[in-house]
C-alpha cells in the first residue's frame, strides 16, 4: 500500500459522483466477474471506494481490491496509477481513502484476480468537494505571539509577513495557514502544536492557493500558486513541536542561501513531523541549503527529532540531515496519487558529522542516500548499511571503518558514484549529462589494516 494514501476506516458525509451506481464489468477472462462500486461519503480529501466479486469462474479469487488514477481506467500493472488489495474470495468490499485534493477528479476501477488472470470493473469517475470560504484572520508583518494562542477550525489565518512565536502555538484539525509573498513562520522559543487528522488535515499554503478556504485574495482566476510564494516555517527554538497531518505547499521563498519549506536551526530540532507532505518547493540548484526540509547537522537523533510516514514530491532536493540520522523507512519520496511525479534530486542528502557511542541503520530503499563529504564515524559508533540500501558518494567522499568505529555493510547494498543512474536514479538530476567513472570518490578505508575495502557491490571508486 502506498504509504500516503491510506485507508482511514471511518465513514464520511456524501457529496458527489459523477458516473452513478455502478458499472458493469470490463471482464477479460470471460468468467470472473467484478463490479466498481459507486464512489461515496466523498469529501475534499476522502472517498469510500470498493468494488463486488459477483462470479469467481469456478477459481478462487486471491485478490481482489481497487485501482486508482487521475487518468481513466487504471491498472494494476500502470507504474502511473496506485492500487490497494482489499482481501480475496467473493463479495463485496469497501474502505475509506484519503489523501486526494479538493475540486479535483480521479478515477476508480475495481479488479478481481484467480488462476485466470485479473478481471475489472467499470473505470468510475469522482470529483471531491470544493473548498469552501473560511473567515480569515491576518497577522500583520513583524507581528509577536508572546502569549498562548489557539488558531482555530473555519479560518484561515494569513501571515503578512514574517510572524514570530515565543508561546505555545496551538492550531486545530482543519485550520489553513496562508503566506503572502515572503512570509514565514518564526518560531524562537515556546512551542507549535499543529496535530491535525487523517480527515481534517492542517494546511501551510500560498496566499494565492484557492484549493484551500477558497479564494483568500479575492481575485478569482486571476493568479495561481506557484512554488516560492512564501518562505519557510523555521524552527529556530522551542521544545517538543508536533505536527501530524499537515500540508506545506509552494514555499521555498528564497532566504539567501535557503529555500526550504521547513527549516531547523540552533535549538529547533526537539520535534514530530508524522503523516506530514512537503510538495511545491522551491529550489534554487545553485543553493547548497536548498531542501524541502532542511534538518542539517541538529537532525542527528531520532529519539529527538521524530520523522515518519511524511511524502515527499514535486521538490528539488527533498530532505537535509545529519549523516549518523536513523531515518524511518515509512517515509515516501513520490505523490501517493501519482506515483511517477517524484522529486529532482530524489535522495536523502546527509551532513557528515561524527557521533560517539551511537548506531545508525541505512535501511531505506526507495530512494539512495547521498553522503557529500568523507566520514570517518567517531569513537563507538556503528554505521549499519542494510540490505538492498543504495549509498551514493560525490567527489573525494567516502567511509571509513575500524574496530572502534565499525561498518557493516550489507551484501546487497550497492555503494557507487553520485553520477550512477543505474542504482537510485538519476540523483544528481542532470539527466544524461554525466556517466560514472573510476575515481568519483575515494572509497572505504580500513583504519585497522590501513588498505581500502573492495568489493562486488562498491563502484566507482578511486580506491583500490
């Protein structure tokens, strides 16, 4: 299942649907016969989606569930549409999914597989529910929240300009934040609390984004969101900030030299980021602090900074941390909607740093991990590189391992030169314009025996 777009097991208020009840079978084997419920309880963001087993053909059914598209008639074997099994045998079935955008249409198809092959249901058309006004509520340029404040559901609040916390922040389930152009989000000390839900999502927007309370700027068609169009939630201080299901669109403004749609510096890095999506980021290449979220050496430690199950897409480079970071695997780097729209430079980029008495584990494969410098670990760290984990190096990076600093690494993982397409993609997000060749970077050094390491799995490097 895809990591975004998930079930939420609740049952929500009907609104629309475009192609009614539904369908009649698409049935390719001749027997096994499957029908595409009418999508219902639809919303701006959720949908009851399921489908009926009528007729198995007289071969068990060992899979049967939904497929899903911006496009008509999705599959199960299109790389560009999703699907999600719901069980097996005959009957029907039905969950609720989340995770789609407002006033937007998509395209529904229930499949059933036996030993016959795979059977569909009718491609069913939905468009989910428009955003609707909110009261809005501005916070001029430079103001200071200096007292526990509570943002609250049915408003939007817009920033003028750049707006500085040093209280708690509380912001409820479904409250929309939008920027005018530049402005960002201060948090020097004091706390946010941002923990929306599966259904009533917490949105960080463009002033110009109409998908979200409408159309804030009054100026109906006339302007669109663009990525840039503000500048970043920075997290300069404070202490255990939560956000859970939040959006943060077309930010990345840019702050010389950053452009980032969250950004942690100094004190900031006590946080929950879960559930959270990053898309619409700005970046400037020639920008070494351009991230959609820009963690730098002070996300080191995930006991501190927590990070799971966030998306990534639509962004340059995605995400910015410290090199000995465990981070969780739940997290995905493509639109749960659209699963060929990815990020440019799609990786894990890392700051090397060293930290004593430590273990970090590399264990997700989705996307590589980038180390851009030479480390070296430090006394009692174990660096773990699991199985099948893509490790890509730049120009006179590498590792270094001894007894005191051990370096597992696993058979499967493939440890290569930035410029190496084959394994990860294509990281460096030049296209063809660069191949991989001997001496990209150096290698992994032995301090114990004072030789480099060699092996089938590391490529491209200057040593041996």
């Amino acid at each position: 299942m895809n990591k975004m777009m998930k079930k939420t097991g609740r049952w929500l208020l009907a609104i629309s649907c475009i192609i009614s009840a539904c369908s009649k079978t698409e049935d390719n084997n001749g027997t096994l016969t499957v029908i595409t419920a009418a999508p219902s309880d639809i919303t701006q963001t959720t949908a009851v989606l399921g489908g009926n087993v009528t007729d198995d053909g007289g071969s068990n059914v060992t899979e049967k569930g939904i497929c899903l598209s911006d496009e008509p008639n999705p599959t199960i074997t299109d790389p560009n549409d999703i699907f999600f099994e719901m069980g097996s045998g005959l009957g029907a079935f039905s969950d609720t999914y989340e995770g789609f955008e407002p006033n937007a249409t998509y395209y529904v198809r229930a499949y059933a597989i036996n030993s016959s092959g795979t059977s569909y249901g009718e491609s069913v058309a939905f468009t989910t529910g428009e955003s609707e006004a909110c009261s809005v509520v501005t916070l001029a340029a430079n103001a200071n929240i200096t007292t526990n404040t509570t943002w609250t559901a049915g408003n939007v609040y817009v920033l003028d300009g750049w707006v500085t916390l040093s209280a708690t922040l509380t912001i409820e389930p479904g409250v929309v934040v939008k920027f005018k152009p530049n402005a960002r989000l201060n948090v020097n000390s004091g706390q946010v609390l941002a923990e929306g839900t599966a259904e009533n999502r917490i949105v960080f927007t463009s002033y110009k984004d109409d998908n979200y309370c409408g159309d804030t700027n009054g100026d109906g068609d006339a302007t669109s969101p663009a990525k840039g169009d503000w500048t970043c939630v920075y997290l300069n201080g404070g202490n255990d900030h939560m956000f859970t299901y939040c959006d943060f669109f077309y930010a990345g403004a840019n702050d010389n030299p950053y452009n980032n749609a969250v950004r942690i510096s100094v004190a900031g890095s006590s946080f929950t980021f879960d559930h959270c999506v990053f898309a619409h980021t700005k970046s400037v290449s020639s920008n070494s602090a351009s991230y959609a979220f820009y963690g730098g050496f002070y996300m080191n430690d995930n006991s501190v900074s927590v990070f799971t199950n966030n998306v990534f897409y639509d962004n340059d480079r995605p995400i910015y941390l410290d090199v000995n970071y465990n981070f969780d695997p739940s997290n995905s780097f493509s639109n749960p909607l659209n699963p060929s729209e990815k990020n440019t430079r799609n990786a894990i980029w890392t700051y090397t740093s060293g930290k004593s008495n430590y273990t970090t584990t590399y264990s997700e494969t989705e996307v590589p991990y980038v180390i851009d410098g030479y480390y070296q670990g430090a006394l009692n760290h174990t660096f773990n590189i699991g199985a099948n984990v893509v490790v890509k190096f730049s120009t006179s990076a590498g590792l270094k391992k001894q007894t005191s600093r051990p370096l597992n690494i696993n058979a499967s993982a493939i440890l290569t030169s930035i410029k190496d397409d084959t394994y990860g993609g294509d990281t460096n997000g030049d296209g063809n314009a660069s191949s991989p060749a001997k001496g990209d970077w150096d290698g992994i050094w032995n301090g114990d025996t004072q030789s480099y390491m060699s092996g089938a799995n590391i490529l491209y490097a200057d040593h041996p």
